[in-house]
C-alpha cells in the first residue's frame, strides 16, 4: 500500500470518527432537547393545574360569599312576610341549595292547632343574578274549588288547599254582605274527639286588649286580623266595578253586585303564638320587627310591606299598640269550647279552617 492509499484511509478514519462524535452530540442534543421539553410541558401542565385549583378555589370562596348576600334579603323577606300574614301558619323546616350566582330554597309550612302540629304545605323561592323568585317556574294552574277566595261571587263554593284543608275567609266590619259565612253552626256536625280553628270575622274594629277580654274561656286565640287598608282601598273593597266592551264595542263599567272578602292567603295580621306554640309577651313588637325587617331589602314584596307599614301609622308617624284595629281572630279548639262562641253579638261570621284528630 503506497502513501497516498494510506492517506486515504487516515482521512476516511477521521472523517467516520467525526461523523460517530457528530451523531452523539446530535443524540445528546435531542435527548437534552427532548428532556427539556418534558420538563416544560409537566411544568406548564403543574403551572396550570394549580391555577384552575387556585381559580376553582377562589372561584368557589367568592360564589359563596356572594351567594350569601343574595339569599339574605329574601330569606329574611320571606320569613317577615309569613310574620305579618299567613294565620296560624308557621314556616317549618327549610332545605337551602346554592348553585352559580344563586339558589333555591323550599320550605314546609305547619299550623297549630291545640298544641298540635299540622302540615299544610310546602313552597320554594328562587334568588340569583340570572333568576327570579319564581325560578323556571312559567305559571300556576289548578281547578277553581282549589284556590283563594276574593269576593262574595267566590261563597257558593268552599275552596280548599291541595291537602284537602279548609280555607278560611274574613269579613270586612264596614260591609253590609248580602251573604255571611256561619260555621258555627257547623260545631254539631263536627266529633268530640276533633279540633279545629276557626276565623271570626267583627261587627266593628276593636283594640287587641278588647278582644281578649270579649272571647270566651276556653278558647284559643292565635292570630290578630288587622285593618291594612287606606281610606281609597276601603272604597274599592265596598264598590267593586267591572270594565267589558258593550254591543258597539265600546268599553263601558258598571258597578257589581259583589263584594271583597279577605282570604287567609291574603290578610294581614299579628301572631299570639311563635313558631312553638308558646304565647308571646308582646306579639305586636314583632309584628313591627318583621315590618321593619321587610323593608329593608328590594325584594318582591317590598311593596306590600311599605304599604302595610304606611297604612297603618298614626298621626305622630309611629307604629303603637293604639293604632292597630282588630277586625277578627283566629281562634282554635274543639267543637264543645267552640260553641262559647255562638250567638255573641259581636261576631258577624265565622269560617272554620283546618281539622284534625286531637291526638
């Protein structure tokens, strides 16, 4: 082999040698590339995983709190509503679910009756950023015996509620009815080993203290009927109009033959009794504490409890004792204690609401 060959395969040599020290620093590079890529791609993966767990945490903390603060001004509108209203009804047991920017809450209601427990429904409200009171809820619909009373046209028939208890109905003292519920003389009917609560309705308005005195022993007065309404409400309660379209088209009113009356769903009133059948010292004070409580809050019902609460201070622009009229009662016990009550003058009706076994 002369010298050229061997140079040729010196250079051959070096050049598989550079070529085999190339490939590795490539194969280092890649492995070094690749490496770092994982590297970056597990701590992207970790970066943005402890930011969803931070913002989900957050996010969560935040819904909550703010959930919170939409739920406190109905929830306390709800329960200073059912305060002010709803004789002898109590709210029961409540279940709260939050959800994004809101929730709902249902509740039972319950009625006393003698000491004794009676449920009577249960009904649910909706609160959010997107929702209203009434949730997905688009309307009510149920046959006209199950229902609310309104006016004289409404006695023919009693209504009732979806369990089946009676409605009660009030009579205003100012009215001349052409037509008066007395269930009183219902009591005979009615077993010994029943109890029952009844509505009565007054000739005229009477003070709280007043009232006491005139029902007889051995009855139970749980709630106070009160006059909520104005001068111009009155008027519109006496006269009711009609508006129909006559033979030409033309709009024409005419004056009815009908009367208001006052339903249990939609009275106003004070509560003898709290929520455990113990008589409260002074029922008045938190009738105004719900008042007052009510409104407070830009819920559905702000409305009705400033016009409850305008209608019935008095000249000095204070809520007392003397400014509360007490046009009925609600009163409870069995038929035996119940018959006291017959043929007292000061009793213009009388509407029996709920019923039920003594035991």
């Amino acid at each position: 082999m002369n010298n050229k060959d061997n140079k040729n395969e010196d250079v051959k040599d070096e050049q598989e040698l550079d070529d085999l020290f190339d490939n590795l620093k490539k194969n280092k590079l890649n492995k070094a590339i690749k490496k770092a890529k994982r590297h970056s791609i597990l701590r992207n993966v970790l970066i943005s995983f402890v930011v969803l767990v931070v913002v989900f945490i957050g996010g969560s903390i935040a819904n909550r709190s703010l959930v919170y603060k939409l739920e406190t001004p109905i929830q306390i509108a709800v329960s200073a509503f059912n305060e002010i209203s709803a004789p002898n009804e109590y709210i029961g047991k409540m279940d709260r679910y939050h959800g994004i920017l809101g929730g709902n809450n249902s509740f039972t209601t319950y009625k006393i009756i003698e000491g004794k427990v009676v449920y009577t429904g249960e009904s649910e409200y909706s609160y959010g950023l997107f929702q209203d009171y009434y949730g997905n809820r688009i309307g009510t619909e149920s046959p006209s015996i199950i229902g609310t009373s309104y006016d004289t046209e409404d006695l023919d028939r009693q209504k009732y509620n979806e369990l089946g208890q009676r409605e009660m109905i009030f009579f205003y003292p100012y009215i001349d009815y052409y037509q008066y519920k007395n269930d009183l003389q219902l009591l005979d009917q009615i077993e010994a080993n029943k109890i029952m609560e009844i509505a009565l309705s007054f000739d005229q308005a009477y003070s709280m203290d007043a009232v006491r005195d005139k029902l007889p022993d051995g009855v139970t007065l749980s709630w106070y009927w009160i006059d909520d309404s104005n001068d111009e409400e009155k008027e519109e309660s006496e006269s009711i109009t009609i508006t129909h379209l006559d033979d030409n088209g033309e709009q024409k009113t005419e004056k009815a033959d009908f009367s208001r009356i006052r339903s249990e769903k939609t009275v106003y009133g004070i509560k003898a009794l709290d929520a455990s059948n113990q008589r409260l010292e002074n029922p008045l004070q938190h009738f105004i504490w719900a008042l007052k409580n009510g409104r407070k809050y830009d819920t559905r019902y702000k409305g009705e409890f400033d016009r409850l609460y305008n209608n019935l201070l008095g000249q000095d622009g204070k809520l007392t004792k003397a400014d509360i009229k007490v046009f009925g009662v609600v009163v409870t016990g069995d038929a035996e204690s119940l018959k006291g009550l017959e043929g007292l003058p000061f009793i213009k009706a009388s509407s029996i609401g709920v019923i039920t076994d003594k035991f």
